[in-house]
C-alpha cells in the first residue's frame, strides 16, 4: 500500500495499492475516534488500484479538517495509513 497522495490535502487525495492477484478490496476511512467516514468497495484483476476520496463522508456531507486513518483489506492482507485534510 501507497501513502496518499497528495497529503496533506484540500479538494480530494488518492489512495493507492498494489494487488498482485485478482482479488476483492475494501478501503475505509476513519476519524480520530474510530467512526466510519467513508466505505469504498471493489475488485480488480492483479494491478495498481487508485481509490479517490473528494473529502466527503458516506451521507455526502464535507468533513473537517484533521487527521484521518484509512485501512485496506483484502482476503490476503490489511494495512493501515494516516492522512491530514487541511481546509
């Protein structure tokens, strides 16, 4: 898995990963105290996969500033990352 980028962000950032067979993903962010932001779902052949996140929660509304964790997971492995949103 890939840091962010760009991070700290503004508008929007992207989240990347590697997959190295066809498998399912699920990417969430988190806020400091644990609660879902947002959920985003797929599956993809073995490849570089770009998530982006327009910082905005699942209901649409815009979030605030801070830090935010998100987490992939895949059947084979999990990892987790930082990320700031700056308004």
């Amino acid at each position: 898995m890939l840091q962010n980028y760009p991070n700290p962000f503004n508008a929007g950032t992207v989240i990347s990963f590697n997959l190295k067979d066809a498998t399912e993903w699920k990417v969430t962010i988190y806020n400091v105290m644990g609660q879902v932001v947002r959920t985003f779902e797929g599956a993809d052949d073995a490849a570089s996969v770009r998530v982006p996140w327009d910082g905005r929660d699942r209901d649409g509304s815009t979030v605030a500033s801070g830090v935010y964790f998100y987490r992939v997971i895949t059947p084979k492995w999990n990892a987790t990352r930082k990320m700031t949103l700056v308004r």
